[in-house]
C-alpha cells in the first residue's frame, strides 16, 4: 500500500529528499522559503526528470500535504521585534 502511494506523489521520494535538505538548508542560512514557494521548487525538480515528466504544477493542497509528511519543516510566522529590545540588543552590535 505504501509503494501505491509512493508511487501517486508528484515527487519520488529521493526527490522529496532532496527538496526537504533544500528548504532546511536554506533555513539554516536565515533565508527561510515560503510555503507558497514550494510548489513551483517541487514543479522545476519534477520537470528535469527524464521520464514521466509533468505537464502542469502540483495541485494547490500539495504544499500542506508535503509538510505533513516531512515533520521535520514547520511553518511559522514572523513577528517583528519589540522597539525597546530592539534598542537594547541591537546598538551594541552595530557599533561593534
């Protein structure tokens, strides 16, 4: 059953491998990809495969779907720093 859906993904699994490393990796250097992003990430890997290649993008519930099965990318929102810790934590580094 597994080997069913594996083969019903739009990316194979080494593909979808290689797409989570892509998208911590890019987390890790502070450049974090947006969810939206990552269907048309998922669109270029599957178009340079050299068979069975895809004529249109992943469907819009994919990128949810990829991210339940990949527990270790998590989505989070940014809020903006505190203007008086921002004062406080930045200044010293800036003259530094």
């Amino acid at each position: 059953m597994k080997e069913k859906a594996q083969s019903q993904q739009y990316l194979t699994p080494p593909e979808e491998k290689a797409l989570v490393a892509f998208i911590l990796r890019m987390s890790a250097v502070g450049t974090p990809i947006r969810v939206k992003y990552i269907p048309a990430l998922a669109f270029c890997i599957a178009r340079r495969r050299a068979t069975k290649r895809p004529s249109e993008p992943p469907k819009k519930n994919w990128p949810q779907a990829f991210c339940r099965r990949h527990l270790q990318i998590k989505s989070r929102n940014n809020r903006p720093m505190p203007w008086e810790r921002h004062d406080n934590s930045i200044y010293d580094k800036v003259v530094h």
